[in-house]
C-alpha cells in the first residue's frame, strides 16, 4: 500500500537552501552519492565479517549508469540495502545519518564511514528535477521500497519488487543542469572524486581502437584503485612505487626531492604521503598540489588555511576521517581536529627534514638550493617550524660551500666581530654584479655568502631576530671597512661648507632620478676614490616591500643612495684642488639685526637665497667640465649597472679619448 507525506524538516524551504548554500560546487552531489554507496558496501562487507550476514556476498561494486538521451543518471550498488523503517528514518529525517551508530556497533570490523550528517543524499537535488530510490534491504524478509520526491517537501514511498539486494539512486537530470547528463562530464568526475574510493566503481565498458574508432568491449571500466599506495604499509614499498606514484599523481612534474609517508591513528587518523618538489625559486608555481581525501574519497586540493600555509607548496595526498566533508570547506579551517592534522603534519615536515641533515648530509646539501625556498617561507611563516629548522637550514658562500646556521657563525666570528663585538655576516644577491665588492672582502680575508631566493630580504631580518650578537649586511652596501668596522674612524675633517659643497659637486653629475646622500671619508690612497653604494636598512626595506612584505611606502619613495667620496685618493684630491682654485666661496651675507623690519628680513632672506642658487650654479658648472670628477664617477656608476644611454655613450668616448692622450701623445 503507499503512503505519502512530508519530509522532517524545520522549514518549508530545504531545498533552495540545499541548492545553493550547502556545498560550494554543484559537482559535489555525485562524490556524495558515490560514498553513500560506497558506505553501505563497506556496511555488508562488515556485517559479512562479523557473521551476521551468512548469504552470499557476490561481488561487491558500485556502478554508475547514465542515459545521455533521457538525460537520466543512476548510481547502483549492492550494500546493506533499506527497509521501510529505514528510508522514513534515514532519508525522510534530513540530517540523521546512520553512519555512526552502525560504526560504533562494527567499529572492530569497519575503520570508518564516510558520511557524518546524513545530508550527502539530498545534494542530488542541486542538480535533479526529480530523485527516486529503490532499495531491499540484506535483512531476511525484508521487502522493496521505492522512495521518491520531485524536489518539494513532499515524497511518495511504496512497496516495489526489487528482488536483488541493494540500492538504487536514479537522478532525472534538470534541464539547467543538463552539463551533468553528458558522459564526459561524468567520467571527469568520478575520475577527480572517485579514483582512490576502496570499492570498485564501474562507469560503462572499457573501450578499443577498432576499425578507426573507439568500440566497448564487454570489459568493466573500473575508474578507481582501491588500494592506494597511502593506505598501505611503507614496510611493503619500494622507492621506486613512491616515484611511480607520484608520476601518476603529477605527469608533468619533475621527480621530487624526496618523501614522508604519514601514518598516525592516535590522537587522530591520518594517513598520507607528501612529496618535496624542486621548488627552486619561485613561491606562487607549486601551490595547492596536495590532494584532501576522506576515507579514499577526494575532499578538496585547495588546501589554504587546512595546513600551514608553507605545506601548500608541497604535493601529495593527506586522507583522514576526520577531515568534515559535508559542510562547506570555509568550516574546515576551524575545526579542532583539522588544526589538530596540520599541528601532526609541521611536526613529521620538520622531524623528516632534520633526520636528512643529520643522518644524509651529503644529500641535504646537493638538494638544499631546491629545497632553500620551502625551509625560508616555514621559517618566516611558522614560529614552531622555524625553531625546528634552525638546527637544519643551511647557508651556502660564494664558493658553494654549505654551512648550518650554528656552524657557520663559529667559522666567521674569529674575523668578521666588529667593534661593537656584533658578528657580521656579509652576504651578496648577485656574484657577477657584486664582483668587485665580493673581492674586497676576500682580501680582507672575510666570507661572502651567497643569499639569492627570493624570499632573502625577508630571511635576513628574521635571522638578525634568532641569531645572538649578529647582523646582515649586503657587501655592497658600504665600503667593507665601514661594514666590519675594526676601531673608530678618523674622518676627514671638512667645515659645513666645504661638505655642502663635496655633495653639489658630486650630485651634479649623477642621474637624477634617484636621491643621493654625500659623504666624506678615508678609505686609503689605493681606494676606489668613489663609492657608490645603497643602505643595508632602504634597499632591504625596499626589497620586502617589492615581495608584499607590508611596507609599500618604502616601495614608493625614489632609490636612494650614498655616495662615499675617498678624500685620501689623489684624483679626489685634485678635483677638490681645482674646485677651490675655480670656485669663489659662496658670499657670506650677514643676518639681519633681530629689530629690523620684516620688508629688511626679507631683503636679507633673498640675498642669501640669491647667493645661495648662484654658488649652486657654479658648482654645477664646475662639476659639469671637470673631466676626472666625470670619469670616477661615470666608473663608479659602471661599477653598480648604473650607468646607461648617453652617460654610457659619452664615458666610452670620454675613455677612449683617455687612452689616446696617454699612448699616443
């Protein structure tokens, strides 16, 4: 006889709140009734191994069947089946799942069930007009049902003569989503949701090559692996199944660096394997390549906020029951045992990395500059995996030697402590560009390291936090005896004037699109009589502004740099020379008596301004026609790649008229 009546819910409006708000991605509906079949199988195969179930089992499978035509979709398998009783209680109460009670009753034969809220059904109206149900449960004497419901609250529930046992789920396709009554669409899905679920799942016939085309053969075409390498014991794979598995995973990525294999089931259950792919040098390529399961069933591979945000540069699979799947993925940042999973994960990251330096230091070296990028962006995101990454990240040198961190603060301490007795790491971002201030310090018989990722601006300033009594400094940030400052300098002795006017005389000749900061000092006859260089404090400020570093006002103000000029070389001497014999000193003009008229105090402001723009004017003047002040400069321009267009047509001219008047006159 049938009944009919209305569906237990609070509102009259499930349904457009089902459609739109319950998941994300109407694709999701047919991962969620794929598990619900997959569920109950796993349900027979325990009832069968606790003996409760004596019959037989048959072949245990899941099949998908669609009819593109009709545009009909059924999802069959041949599980635990329903009664009566069960269909009201299961299907017509929304969000009464019997998932948990039938675990905790076969927990000793059944790891787990997918399903947690009972609302996986009812996603098949995001993208069904209609859905029916027909079902006969294992149980002796049960008898069919047949369920169905035109997406309203109202459902018709009646005896059928089903007589195999088992469900079946046949979704009449929506006109407006009439996408998922097309094969390949199907097949797309069960391949990106399906391929790893632990009972086989049957879509269509394998297909053949024949007669120039694709024919069916009478073959299933099972899309999944039920025995994914994750869920298996590494005691029993090889490497080369972890290299096979991730080429499978990843066709077009290079092999990876190396592998953890995840295994916890307390205080939680987590299975998985992460790979270290060569990251080399850029932060945003490899994100969001690890794959989320549930159970075998694919969750999400956007897995921001679900680990720390420095393990989505990793690849691979992380699987746990644990991990709620029908609810939108914005809940799982704030579940407590997803942060629980991600705490575990940093935890086996960082244990799997020291283990390699400690145990295989040959081979942490040769992968480091792959690996560099990863360790840096932890550090600097994560304070627990930084601490962690001390005792292993390296540094490398500008002879490619490799250093820990510890060890190489040992090797420089002896030379490179200042006399504020701070240890000073001298590192350079570009050894061709850098060259001639990488020698200076190598005379000195100080080490240069070599810090090139792109994440080193940001890294620098996190190890001048974690390293006692030490600091960074880029070797062309200053002349390297001001780097590693021995004693206290005897500066040149130069009155305000005589300094205003080393700094108009040198900014005149220098590019104007960037500020430039004068100063004097000795560096030795045999010093480079001009030095340009930019501050360790701007350039790096700059730097991490560039890489988003929440500093953007350094990334908007004009490069800026200082301009040492070297008062003991005797080029500078000369110029200073000609400069005093071709230069009058700026008129000295007295301030106005403090009782004066405002029309007298200004007549005295404009004739210092007066004076002021006209001594300025004689030094550009001076500046602009004396060749040697041109050519140290132009040199020391050349020196930083700063030197372009006509000042670089007009230095080679300049030199080659240079070398003429020196050989041949």
């Amino acid at each position: 006889m049938a009944t009919s009546g209305k569906i237990g819910v609070t509102t009259e409006n499930i349904f457009p709140v089902i459609k739109k708000f319950l998941y994300s991605d109407h694709e999701i509906f047919l991962r969620e009734l794929v598990a619900n079949a997959v569920d109950a199988t796993q349900k027979m195969k325990a009832l069968a191994a606790s003996g409760e179930f004596k019959g037989e089992l048959g072949e245990l499978q899941v099949r998908v069947e669609l009819d593109e035509d009709a545009k009909v979709l059924k999802i069959i398998d041949n599980g635990i089946g329903m009664t009566e009783e069960e269909v009201d209680k299961y299907i017509n109460q929304i969000a009464f799942s019997s998932a948990g009670e039938f675990l905790e009753k076969y927990k000793d034969q059944l790891s787990s069930i997918i399903g947690h809220f009972g609302l996986g059904f009812y996603s098949a109206f995001m993208v069904a007009r209609k859905v029916t149900i027909a079902t006969l449960s294992w149980k002796d004497g049960a008898k069919g049902v047949k369920w169905s419901c035109d997406g309203s609250p109202e459902y018709e529930m009646e005896p059928c003569d089903k007589t195999d046992r088992g469900t079946v789920i046949t979704l009449y396709i929506d006109d407006e989503e009439k996408e998922y009554a097309g094969k390949n669409r199907i097949q797309g899905l069960l391949n990106k949701y399906c391929k790893f679920m632990p009972v086989p799942v049957v879509f269509g016939k394998e297909q053949e090559w024949k007669d120039g085309k694709y024919v069916d053969t009478e073959k299933d075409n099972i899309i999944n692996k039920i025995d994914p390498l994750w869920a298996r014991k590494p005691s029993e794979l090889k490497e080369e199944d972890y290299m096979e598995f991730y080429r499978n995973l990843y066709p077009m990525q290079e092999d990876p660096l190396f592998y953890i294999h995840l295994n916890v089931d307390y205080p939680f259950n987590l299975t998985g394997i992460l790979y270290f792919p060569k990251i080399k040098n850029n932060v945003e390529i490899s994100r969001n390549k690890i794959q989320l399961y549930c159970n075998q069933m694919f969750v999400t591979d956007s897995v921001d906020n679900i680990v720390p945000d420095f393990l989505t540069l990793l690849h691979g699979v992380i699987d746990s029951p644990d991990i709620p799947l029908n609810v939108s993925r914005s809940y799982l940042q704030s579940d407590a045992n997803v942060k629980k999973i991600s705490t575990y994960i940093t935890k086996k990251v960082a244990d799997r990395l020291e283990d390699i330096f400690k145990n295989e230091r040959e081979q942490w070296e040769s992968k480091w500059d792959n690996l560099k990028l990863f360790i840096e962006y932890g550090m600097l995101s994560d304070e627990k995996f930084c601490d962690r990454a001390m005792k292993f990240a390296l540094l490398k040198n500008t002879d490619n030697k490799y250093f820990s961190i510890e060890d190489y603060k040992k090797a420089i301490e002896a030379e490179q402590t200042d006399k504020d007795k701070k240890v000073v790491f001298l590192y350079a971002t570009d050894t061709e560009a850098q060259y001639s201030y990488i020698e200076a310090a190598r005379a000195k018989g100080y080490d240069v390291l070599l810090m090139d990722c792109q994440l080193d601006s940001h890294f620098v300033n996190l190890l001048e936090t974690k390293v006692e009594n030490a600091k960074f400094a880029r070797v062309d940030s200053d002349s390297v005896d001001n780097l590693i400052a021995k004693e206290e300098k005897i500066r040149p002795e130069l009155s305000d004037a005589e300094k205003n006017d080393l700094s108009e005389i040198f900014r005149a000749v220098m590019p104007s699109e960037n500020e430039y900061y004068v100063q004097a000092d000795n560096l030795g006859e045999n010093a480079a009589p001009l030095l340009i260089t930019q501050s360790e404090f701007m350039r790096r400020y700059r730097e991490m502004s560039a890489m988003g570093g929440g500093m953007n006002f350094y990334g908007q103000m004009p490069a800026s740099y200082n301009i040492t000029v070297n008062m003991q070389n005797p080029l500078v001497a000369r110029i200073m020379d000609a400069k005093k014999a071709q230069v009058k000193p700026e008129d000295v003009i007295p301030d106005a008596d403090k009782d004066a008229s405002e029309e007298v105090k200004k007549t005295v402001r404009d004739a210092k301004d007066a004076a002021s723009e006209a001594h300025k004017a004689e030094l550009k003047s001076f500046a602009e026609s004396n060749e040697i002040l041109k050519q140290i400069s132009d040199l020391a321009l050349l020196a930083n790649g700063m030197l372009k267009g006509k000042a670089l047509s007009d230095f080679i001219s300049r030199s080659a008229k240079v070398v003429e008047d020196a050989y041949l006159k």
